[in-house]
C-alpha cells in the first residue's frame, strides 16, 4: 500500500461576524500571508465563511479574530482521517 503525505495537514473552517467584511481583501490576505490551500473566503460584509488547508491553523484564527467575532470554528487533523483515525 501506498502512503499518501499531505502537503497541508488542518482541514480549518469558521464562521467571521464583522461589519464591513470583504471576501476578496480577505482572500488576498490569506494568499499574501498563508502557506497553504483550497481556499474558501464567501459571504457578504457581514458574515464571511472560510474554508483551508493549512499546517498552521493558529495563524488563520488569530487573523481572522482580527477582523470581527469568528464562532463555528473547526479544526480537522486530515492526515489523522487518512490514516483512519478519528481527526
């Protein structure tokens, strides 16, 4: 068998409540800032949902807090789920 490596091992999704929000100021920031992927910045100025692949979910928490309350927050280990461990 043939073991997969994954390039980004934290699936990250949250929610961000805010005012003023920008989807594509804020995809920028993640491509200007973050290693990582799959990126998904949606919403409108007052709910943004973000979805991505990174190794250092931390970075994207502590950012994203910056700009308005962030709840619906999940981590997911992927590589763990690869490995078919709970994640």
């Amino acid at each position: 068998m043939v073991e997969q490596s994954i390039k980004y091992r934290y699936d990250t999704q949250l929610l961000i409540e805010g005012e003023n929000l920008d989807e594509d100021t804020i995809s920028d920031y993640f491509n200007e800032n973050f290693d990582g992927d799959c990126l998904l910045a949606v919403g409108d100025e007052d709910l943004i949902k973000i979805h991505f692949h990174t190794n250092e979910p931390w970075k994207v928490l502590e950012y994203c807090r910056t700009l308005g309350e962030i709840y619906d927050i999940v981590v997911e280990d992927m590589d763990r789920q690869a490995r078919g461990l709970k994640g």
